[in-house]
C-alpha cells in the first residue's frame, strides 16, 4: 500500500489530521459527506491509500475499487436511497477532477438528469 503524501487534502482526511463528517469506514475505505453537496446525498468515498486517480487504484489494488462501490452501496442503504444513487469517478482536470486522490462521488436523493454536465 502507498504511504500517505503530506501534501493531500483526502490523505489528511483519511488520517484525521483534517476533519470530515465520516459516515462509514472499513479497513480499505473511508466515506465523508462532500463540503459542497451537489445533491441531498453527496458522499465522497476513497481509499485509505494514495493513488491520484481510478485507473491508478485498479491497476495498484483492483479489490480495493471494489470496496469502494460496496461501501458507496452500503451509505446509499444508511441514506434511505434505495437502488436509486449515482457514482462517478471524475478523471482528469478536463472532466472536473479536482482532487488527486482518487474518490467516488455517491449522489442521490433528487432526480438525477442524464447526460451529465
Ligand atoms: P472532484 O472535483 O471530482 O475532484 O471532487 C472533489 C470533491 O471534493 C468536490 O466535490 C469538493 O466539494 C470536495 N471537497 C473538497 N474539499 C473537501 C473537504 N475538506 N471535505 C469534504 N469534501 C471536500
């Protein structure tokens, strides 16, 4: 597994150092509601170990993608969505990646529109 990078806002969440609403953890992943919610459910879920983005995730510890979208499914359960939730795995700057830990967005509780913008 890849040591935390001192320089990384979701690391520092992953380790306490910065404070997050933590909504569900395992020993893989760690689940915290976005600052920003762009829906009534908007939940940021990352692994415990840097990796800047998805791809890079699979191709370093593809059973770990895996507990991403278990642990996203399990938030939808505590949230009260249902099946009905979106996940998105924003991938480079020109598709709105922002941060370079690699993080699942859990999205529901409106109508979710498609295409997305
Ligand atoms: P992205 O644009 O796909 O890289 O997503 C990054 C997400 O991180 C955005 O939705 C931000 O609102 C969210 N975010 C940034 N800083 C924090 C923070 N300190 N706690 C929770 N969410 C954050």
């Amino acid at each position: 597994m890849s040591a935390p990078d001192p320089d990384c806002l979701f690391c520092k969440i992953v380790t306490g150092d910065i404070p997050a609403e933590i909504v569900h953890q395992t020993p893989s992943v760690v689940a915290f509601r976005d600052v920003a919610p762009q829906a009534p459910t908007h939940v940021l879920v990352v692994p415990r170990e840097h990796q800047p983005d998805a791809a890079a995730l699979a191709s370093a510890s593809p059973t770990t993608v895996a507990d991403l979208v278990t642990a996203a499914q399990t938030v939808a359960e505590t949230d009260g969505l249902g099946g009905d939730y979106r996940l998105v795995f924003n991938t480079g700057v020109g598709a709105g990646q922002t941060v370079f830990h690699t993080h699942l967005h859990l999205l529901g509780g409106r109508p979710m529109t498609w295409p997305p913008g």
